[in-house]
C-alpha cells in the first residue's frame, strides 16, 4: 500500500529528439491506427487555432481543481515537453492559465494536453493546447 501524498518518480531514459521529431509530419488518427487505438484521452477540445503538438509527454496526476504539482512539473520539464496532467475530468476550476501558460513556454515546454479545465482560452490562441473544458474560475 502506497503512503497517502505527493510522489515525484524518476523520469525514465529521453526518447532521442530524432524519433520525437519523426512523428511531427504523420496525422495522429494514423498514429492512432498504429496503436490499436487504445490510448489517448478522449472528449478534449483544442483551444490552439494552428500547428501541430508533438513532444514528450511529462505526467502530472493531481487532484480535481489543484494546480500545485503543475506547478512543480513546469520546474522539472524540459524544452521539447508536453505536458499531460489527469485532473480527474473536472471542469469546475480552471488547473492553467495564461500565467502558467507563459511560464511554460519560456521554459520551452511546447504544449498542454489537460483532462481538466484552462481559463483565459483566448491566450491559448497560438500555444497548443487541448483540455476537457474552460471556466473563469481558477484552482
């Protein structure tokens, strides 16, 4: 039995940035087909009118409606990264937002993919970004 609160694992080995780089032209339902289909979260909208997220994904599980360990993972990803934070499906607070988002791509992390809630969606204009929903109420 795991003890109860936050858990930082070690990240695993890099992917090379050639092979990250090789799924950028390829159209996802393809890559899709290629998995059997059986991953990816489903029913997320995308709040980013142009371009193409591919990266590495950076795993973040927090509970509904708290950003705290986002806000850690945004100090431990690294250029090139996505990241992919579980928040549970709840669209009742907002888990990023412009001030987070600018955050991130200064650190050079290319994108969000969130099962949760983003506010201020009209920054998000040209930062990829897909998540369950937006509300104006943050975490």
């Amino acid at each position: 039995m795991s003890k109860p609160g936050f858990r930082i694992h070690p990240m695993p080995p890099r992917a090379p940035a050639a092979l990250v780089d090789s799924f950028a032209p390829v159209m996802t339902p393809h890559i899709s087909d290629s998995m059997n289909r059986l991953c990816g979260v489903v029913g997320l909208k995308r709040y980013n009118t142009s371009g193409k997220l591919v990266g590495l994904a950076f795993t973040v599980k927090t509970a509904p409606g708290d950003n705290l360990m986002i806000h850690k993972a945004l100090d431990m990803a690294g250029p090139g990264d996505v990241l992919v934070v579980d928040g549970g499906g709840d669209a009742n607070n907002a888990l990023v937002g412009e001030l987070m988002g600018s955050h991130a791509r200064k650190r050079g992390i290319v994108g969000f993919v969130i099962d949760g809630a983003i506010r201020d969606v009209a920054w998000f204009h040209d930062f990829p970004c897909y998540a369950r929903g937006n509300i104006h109420r943050g975490p």
